[in-house]
C-alpha cells in the first residue's frame, strides 16, 4: 500500500468501533459522579478537590509537595520554567545546555527550549525503551545544567545512578514519569527521584481525569515557585501581605506567571480513579503477560514480534503495550498498522518515535549537525503499541488480538 493510501485510510473516522481499543471504558460510572458532583455544587474552579487529591498522591508517592495542574504538558512547563525561575538558587541560565532522549513527547522537550536551553539528544536502548544511565551520563559536558529523563511506557533508565550523578554536579534533574505512575525503581516510585517530577491523568494514562496532571517536588522553595507560576505568579499568603502592606493583600503578584490549574472536577475524578491505581497496575501486568503468552502459545507463533525487557530493578506501571516488530518485517510496517485498524484493533506510535525525525525539530534546528539516534531510529521503524486494558482481558479478546497480529505472515 502506498503511503498516501495508509495516511488517508489512518486519518479518516473510522465507522466501526473497535474490537480492542487503546482503552476500555476509560471513565466509571462513579468517576463520572464525582464529576457530577461538583459541576452541581457551582464551584468548580480550583479549591477543596483538589487540595485533597495533591495531599492524597504526595503521600501515596512518599514526596513532600503536590501541586495538581491542568495537563502533563502543562507539569513539564512549570517544572522547567522554575528551574530557571530568579527566585531559585541553583538555577539554569540561558544558553545553559541540557540533555534529553530523543524518544520523547514534544512537551517533554519544548519547555527546555522554550527557556532558551541548547538541546543535546541522546539515544535511548531499543530494548527497553529507555536511556541508558552510563550513556547519559557520557554525554554530560560542563555546560550540561538540565537533564530531563523520560521514564518510557511505565519502565525506567537506572535512575538512581543518574540522581546520584546529577546531585554531585548539581545538575537539575527533570523526571517526565507522565507514562509511569505507580512504577518502582529499587522499591521508590518513580518521579520522586528527580529535582521535580511530572505525571499525566490523560486518557489512556495509569489513571485518567480526562485532562490533567501532576509536578511534585521535595523543596518548599520550589513548591512555592510552582504555585505563584501555576497561577498567574500570584501569591495569597499572609507572609506576603505583610510583606507588602501598600498593596491589596488580594492581588499580589509576586512571579511571572502562567494560569495552569486544574478544575475541581478533574480533581474529583481524579481521586476517584487514583484509588484504583494499585488494582490497574495489577490488571494491566496480568493482561500484558497473558496476551505475551497467547502470542507464543499460538500455532502460527514463529518469533514475529518481541516485547520490551523489563530493566533491572524496576517495577513496572503499564498503561499501553508496546510490541515490536521482527526486523525482516520491516518494509511492512505501514500495510500492517492499516491492517490492524481496518481489523478493529487499535495501535499508536511509540510515543513520537525519534523526535528528530519531526519537521518541528526542524523548524526549531535542534539537529544541525543530523546525528543519528539508531536506537530511537529503530523503535520507531518497528514498534508501535495497542491498548492493556483495567479490567481482566477475556479469551474472546485474547483470541483475536493474537489471531489478528500474527496474520502478518500472510500480508
Ligand atoms: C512522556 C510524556 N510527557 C508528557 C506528556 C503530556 O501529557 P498531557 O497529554 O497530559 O499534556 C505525555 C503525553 O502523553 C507523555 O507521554
């Protein structure tokens, strides 16, 4: 099929549902409640909700401040912009270099940019989706102020060994877990490991708000730089009228700012969907291993496709599954992701596949020199992810998820 066949057929509405979608009901009729609950009550901008869900998930991931926004993109924009921020000591300048993956989500990498950072790339291990930590930590110059780590589809880098590193340099450490809520790594939630860490409740994510998200931090003097930006650089608290007695203790600006909160009813159902966590991380591993084993059980099984190696040490937190394919299948890649769609099975990238490759890196001229990133190359020629869904996978939807992958051998 030609690519302009693929692109047209991809992009079109598709008119059946399909059979296994990237996720399942998404939202429960309780979420929806705790929605309702508060669009009923007339308060639904920012208040008490979400107070109770940043205290809630601080204590849950073991860190000491919450501070709930309204995307994981918008997690990654306050984190970067108070990294920088005047008010913070050890802080970024312009110029300042930092490192990132190039297997990563635009708004993992925009904000650095959008600070007026110089981007280095780094490569990622195809096998597990992620940095490897003695590589990053070659890759670090002098000039190197920022590291931001995606942890990719609910796995991670050694990410102590790059804390630990980052530390001693006092380099700031950007931890995007936006894929990764509830993942471990040597026993510690991921995100608590970073300078800041970021979270996702997009659809699709471990937990979902429809829109939303989380930054986390352990410094009061971060906490506080976050909590001016998110909202306009206001500050409300008394400390700050006093210290400004001419001015109307209600209007004090005290930061540049931007207006990312959340509402009250993303909150709301947040919190709710936040105390499945543990059973959604537990369905999903469990539907995972059993559509890995309807794979290789299969009569057709021959080795088509691999899946990613857990790394050392982590305790995973899937949201989506990442399947790749075997590389004497690689010219049929655009036939098979249409074949799958046109089946009903539902797939996506991995995340951006290599970023590099995005015209918008080139807009920006983030790759002058075009080095090759052959590890994120890679799984973006051969990978691409279908749903784990949060309730128990039936044999019907095992049967046809592995009778419809392993037709490649017949495309
Ligand atoms: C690694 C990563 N960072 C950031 C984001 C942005 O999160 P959101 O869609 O909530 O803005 C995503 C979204 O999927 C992501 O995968």
């Amino acid at each position: 099929m030609s690519n302009k066949k693929f692109i047209h057929k991809i992009l079109l509405p598709k008119k059946n549902k399909y059979i296994y979608s990237l996720l399942d009901e998404g939202l429960s009729t309780n979420d929806l409640n705790e929605g309702i609950k508060v669009l009923k009550s007339g308060r639904i901008t920012m208040g008490q909700k979400t107070e109770i869900f940043e205290n809630k998930f601080k204590k849950f991931l073991g860190s000491k401040y919450a501070l709930m926004v309204n995307s994981g993109s918008s997690a990654n924009l306050l984190a970067t912009f108070a990294s920088c921020n005047p008010l913070r000591k050890n802080r970024f300048k312009k110029n300042d270099e930092a490192l990132i993956q190039t297997l990563c989500w635009p708004t993992s990498l925009w904000p650095l940019v959008q600070c007026g950072l110089k981007i280095n790339f780094i490569d990622v291990n195809p096998l597990t989706l992620n940095v490897n930590a003695e590589d990053l930590i070659k890759k670090i110059t002098k000039k190197t102020k920022v590291i931001l780590v995606v942890n990719v589809l609910g796995l991670s880098a050694d990410i102590k060994k790059i804390r630990d590193f980052c530390l001693k340099k006092k380099i700031i450490l950007i931890e995007d877990n936006c894929e990764s809520l509830g993942a471990k790594y040597n026993k510690k939630f991921l995100g608590t490991f970073g300078d800041f860490g970021t979270f996702s409740f997009f659809y699709s994510h471990q937990i979902t708000s429809g829109e939303g998200g989380m930054v986390i931090c352990n410094n009061k003097e971060d906490y506080e730089i976050l909590k001016s930006l998110r909202s306009h650089g206001w500050s409300r608290e008394k400390k700050t009228a006093i210290k400004y007695p001419h001015l109307d203790p209600r209007y004090i600006f005290i930061n540049s700012g931007f207006n990312l909160r959340p509402t009250d009813i993303q909150a709301a159902i947040g919190l709710n969907q936040f105390t499945r966590l543990k059973k959604f991380i537990k369905t999903r591993t469990d539907n995972r291993d059993k559509i890995i084993k309807s794979l290789k059980n299969h009569k057709k099984w021959t080795g088509q496709f691999s899946f990613v190696k857990v790394p050392k040490k982590v305790s995973p937190s899937y949201m989506v599954f990442p399947i790749f394919l075997n590389i004497k299948f690689r010219k049929k890649k655009v036939k098979f992701i249409n074949f799958l769609e046109s089946k009903g099975l539902e797939t996506r990238p991995i995340i951006s596949g290599s970023f590099v490759n995005q015209p918008s890196s080139q807009l920006f001229k983030l790759n002058l020199k075009k080095k090759k990133y052959p590890g994120a190359d890679l799984v973006q020629e051969l990978g691409f992810v279908i749903g784990l869904h949060t309730k128990m996978i039936s044999k019907n939807q095992l049967k046809f998820i592995s009778d419809t992958l392993l037709s490649i051998d017949n495309l």
